[in-house]
C-alpha cells in the first residue's frame, strides 16, 4: 500500500512539474522515456534513427535524413504554447551561433490547424534575442501525432529530441528544456571526436 501511495505521488508531482514546463499534449499518453531522457515508446522498439519526412510551410518534403552529418535539434512546438515562446529566443540563438559549426534546428510546428496559423506566426512574432527583436531564423515544419511518433510521441510541448551527427537520437527533453542544459548537450556532440 505504502508503494502504491509512493508511485502515486511521484505521478502527481511529475504531471504538476510538467504543467508548470510544458503544455499538455492531447496524445499524452504515447510518449514514454527512460531516466536518461531517452524514448521508450512504452516498451516498443523506437527508432534510434528517425526515419521520417515533413512537409515545410512551401509544402516542399524535408526529409530528416536530409541533415545527416549535422547535430540537430528537432523541437516541437505550438504557437498556443507558452513554454514554447519561451524557448523560441534560445532556440534563435543556437542557429544563428552554431548553424555554421554543423548545427541546425528543426521546428516541428503541432498546431491542429496548420499553416493556416503556423505562416503568419512565425512570419511575423519577433522574439528578444539579445536585445535584439527577431523572427524564428530556421526551418519550420508541420507536424502531426504520426510524424511524433516516430520520435516516441508526445507527452508535452515543448519536446526536444537532439539527434547526432550520425543520424540517432542522442537525447529527449519533454517541456521547458534548460538553456545551459541544452547548449551543453549540443556543444558535447558538436565537439569532434578523438
């Protein structure tokens, strides 16, 4: 009984923490990871390298293989999300300091209805990035819960999945991702190795 009171307080402290740092996701319940933040998919076999092709706001294919020998961060967001608005800044800033060191990022845009929504936004919204106002500086895709399957799905938003060079998944980051954690993870597998 005392484990089960345990486990059950453990659930109701992680589902408040994740409403304070990241937005619900309607198909919550498909996106499991383990305690180094990888995905689980809730004990099937994921993926370790994505296979998966978006559509951007052109409608052109940007298939993810596309940016092999790249890091990449895949971030998945929505313009109702206010975590999100959060990371937007950071997420600026990483491409335009590191998109010429081998980085790149990916946003993967979740809103239900589409580009509709999507275009303007990021045509338009300008975030403080140093001082500076900008708009989103890298590639957006539209995403759906099929496309996010492929990453382990979702439990919130925003959701971060750093992919390596080589293609794999290297870490998973569900709701408000750190700054310094992030640019930690990304420098580390920026660094060449030896």
């Amino acid at each position: 009984m005392i484990k089960l009171l345990n486990l059950f307080l453990a659930l109701l402290l992680t589902a408040s923490v994740a409403g304070i740092t990241g937005c619900r996701w309607r198909g919550a319940a498909s996106g499991a990871v383990d305690e180094s933040g990888r995905p689980t998919n809730a004990g099937k076999d994921l993926p370790n390298e994505p296979d998966v092709t978006f559509k951007d706001l052109q409608g052109k294919d940007v298939p993810l293989s596309s940016f092999k020998g790249k890091v990449v961060v895949v971030n998945f967001w929505a313009t109702w999300c206010e975590p999100c608005r959060v990371e937007i800044p950071w997420m600026i800033d990483f491409q335009q300091k590191l998109g010429d060191k081998g980085f790149t990022l990916l946003g993967v845009a979740m809103d239900e209805e589409g580009k509709s929504v999507v275009e303007p936004f990021v045509q338009k919204t300008q975030f403080d990035v140093d001082g500076q106002n900008m708009t989103m500086n890298y590639p957006i895709v539209l995403g759906n819960d099929d496309l996010a399957a492929k990453f382990g799905g979702l439990i919130g938003l925003p959701t971060s999945v750093v992919i390596s060079r080589d293609g794999k998944v290297a870490k998973r980051f569900i709701g408000l991702v750190s700054h310094e954690q992030l640019a930690k993870t990304i420098q580390g597998l920026l660094q060449p190795t030896t």
